[in-house]
C-alpha cells in the first residue's frame, strides 16, 4: 500500500511488471500517491479486466515514455483517469 506522499518511480532502463503479474489486486495506491513511469510494462500487470495494482481515486500515473503508448484501462477511477494525463 502507498499513502499519501509515496512515489515508486521507473526509470528510464527499468523492464516488466515492478508488482509482478499474478497476485491481483495487491497493491493500492492511495489518494495522493504517484508512479512515474519512463520504462517497462504496463502497471497493472494482468490483462484486462484483472490487475494487481488498483489507483484509487486522488492517486496520480505519470506515464513519460517515448517509445510507444500504453492503454488506461478500466483499472482507473474517473478522477484518477484525469489525474492521469496531467
């Protein structure tokens, strides 16, 4: 779990999945906590409609990658949807 405040940062030469890819729904990030992203796969490390990583609503994704896009799926809130692109 990330309170408010945390940041879990992936750098640049970072690849795969930093939760892994099967123990769904096990991290949270709360209302307030990032995860910048420059590198590797998606955060959510499941395909859809599973995740492991859940952004509850205030929490923050940075996504500052170059190569290529990575989807937003349903895993995110309306608010942290918006939050999302910023």
């Amino acid at each position: 779990m990330f309170t408010s405040g945390s940041l879990v940062s992936c750098g640049a030469s970072f690849t795969g999945n930093l939760f892994g890819t099967t123990n769904l729904t096990t991290v949270l990030f709360q209302s307030g906590a990032v995860y910048a992203q420059a590198s590797g796969s998606n955060p959510f490390g499941a395909n859809q409609p599973q995740s492991v990583v859940t952004f509850a609503p205030g929490s923050r994704y940075r996504l500052r990658r170059h190569d290529h896009a990575v989807v937003l799926g349903p895993h995110l809130t309306r608010t942290s949807r918006r939050r999302a692109r910023a």
